[in-house]
C-alpha cells in the first residue's frame, strides 16, 4: 500500500513537471512570435517611411519646379504689362495725331469746298462764253473725207440745200468751214465731222429745223448727221438724257432739249422743264 502511494506521487510530480515544461515552451513561442513580428512590422514600417520620403522629396521637387515656372511666367506678364503699357501710350499718341489729322482734313475740305464753289463759276461762265461763241456753228457727219476738194464753203452751200430740200434761191451764207482737227482717218474709220459757222444765227436755226423735219439725211449713199457745235462739257451734259429720251419715245410723250441743256417735256398740254435726268426720272 505504501508503494503504491509513493507510485501514484511520482506520477503526479512527473506530470506536473511535463506540464510546466510544456507551458514553459508555449511561453517561449509565444514570445519569438511576438518578436518575429515586431520586427517585421518594425522593418515594414521603414520600407513605409522611406517610400514617404521619396514621395515627399518628389513633390517637393515638383513644387521647386512649379516655383520657377510661376516665377518665369511672372516675369513674362510683368514683360507684357510694360509693352501694353508702351502701346498704349504709342495708341494714344496716335490717336491724338489722328485727330489733329482729322480736323486738318475737315478743315481742308471746307476750304476744297470754297475753292470749288469759287471755281465753278467763272468755270460756267467760261464754258457758256465758249457755247455763246459757237452759238451760230453747226457740227456736220458723214461726208466722205476729201469730198470738199479743199473748198468746204463752197461744197456745203451745193450740198446742204439739196439734201435738206431748201427753196430755190436761199443762200447759205457761211463765215468758216472746215474739218476737225485731227490725224486723217484710215479708210475703215469715221470721216471728220465739218465745223460750220454761219453767218447768220437765223440760218442756222433754220437748218436744225430743217434737218429735223425730214429726218434721216443721205448723200450719196452716205448718212448725214447734223448737230450743234457745243462744248465738251455740255455735250457732256446733253447725252445725259439720251436714256429718258429713249423712255419718252416708247411712251409716246413729247419732248425736246433745249440750249444749253433744258429738257422739256409735254404732258397733257403742259409744258414741263428739267435741268436733269433725275428730274425726268421722278416725272417718269
């Protein structure tokens, strides 16, 4: 019986003995465990505050840069402020000079102005002496060049009579005659026209009438066109109605331009007077 007790002793004391080695040892890994781990996460967290440290040194950099580049940008627009201001002052030096120009010109053509309203006048006055002076003188087409042999006076009293049909006896007295002075036409082109001055106005006067009332003239085969011997200016001024002339025929109303360029037109037994083809057009 005491054996048995000393048995089941050693027993106990052995298995406290595994037991408390057993619990010694789950210690022991529990701690290397735990150191393992720390030093993972201590070496995890240098991996971390070196990738940070890069990161930062980066933006850093990136700002460094972005400072330079604000700077440069800073300079460049401070640059432009001054050359905007440069021109800005250019501008408005130039807008001034522009205004000093401007009045000069309006003072000019005030001044152009005067001059021409004291020019056209004795202009107008120069032409309708010169008209006055050709008052008695006819312009007449389409005789043939050399027809006159180097006597014009006395070829244009045979000839006008008969093409006009005048009365036996009337005698065109004519002070000049000739040709208009130019280069002598080649065989294609136009003959000169004869500048004729009469005598008297009244013959003149009698030969447009004439002319009028037989309408288109021939000589010979040759069509004959007469005129008054007017100015440039006013002839000028005369062809400005050929184009309501040609609108009064269509529609059938009298009509006549009268020296130096008075256009008359008959309407419903009233006498009408303008002295431009606008004026025609508003009656139109």
């Amino acid at each position: 019986m005491c054996s048995n007790m000393t048995r089941r002793k050693k027993q106990k004391l052995n298995s406290e003995f595994f037991k408390g080695n057993s619990e010694v040892s789950s210690s022991w890994n529990t701690a290397d465990s735990a150191t393992r781990h720390e030093v993972q996460k201590d070496s995890t967290a240098g991996m971390q505050n070196a990738e940070i440290l890069a990161y930062m040194e980066n933006i850093l950099e990136k700002l460094n840069n972005l400072t330079e580049l604000i700077n440069t940008l800073t300079n460049t627009v401070e640059g432009l402020k001054a050359d905007n201001k440069r021109y800005w002052k250019h501008f408005n030096e130039l807008e001034q000079r522009t205004g000093v120009i401007e009045e000069e010109q309006a003072k000019d053509k005030k001044h152009i102005v005067a001059l021409d309203a004291k020019i056209t006048s004795p202009v107008q006055k120069l032409d309708d002496q010169e008209n006055r002076a050709r008052r008695n003188n006819l312009r007449i087409l389409g005789f043939p060049e050399q027809i006159e042999q180097g006597k014009p006076i006395q070829f244009l009293q045979e000839a006008l009579p008969k093409i006009l049909e005048l009365e036996d006896g009337i005698q065109l007295e004519l002070e000049r005659a000739h040709r208009t002075l130019a280069p002598r036409p080649g065989t294609d082109q136009r003959p000169h026209p004869f500048i004729v001055k009469f005598l008297r106005y009244q013959t003149k006067e009698m030969i447009i009438r004439k002319a009028r009332e037989k309408g288109p003239l021939n000589w010979e085969g040759n069509k004959i066109l007469i005129f008054p011997d007017l100015s440039k200016e006013l002839q000028e001024k005369r062809r400005g109605f050929l184009e309501v002339k040609k609108q009064l025929r269509d529609r059938g109303i009298r009509y006549g331009l009268f020296y130096p360029a008075v256009f008359k037109v008959t309407w419903e037994r009233k006498d009408y007077s303008y002295n431009s083809p606008k004026e025609v057009q508003a009656f139109l």
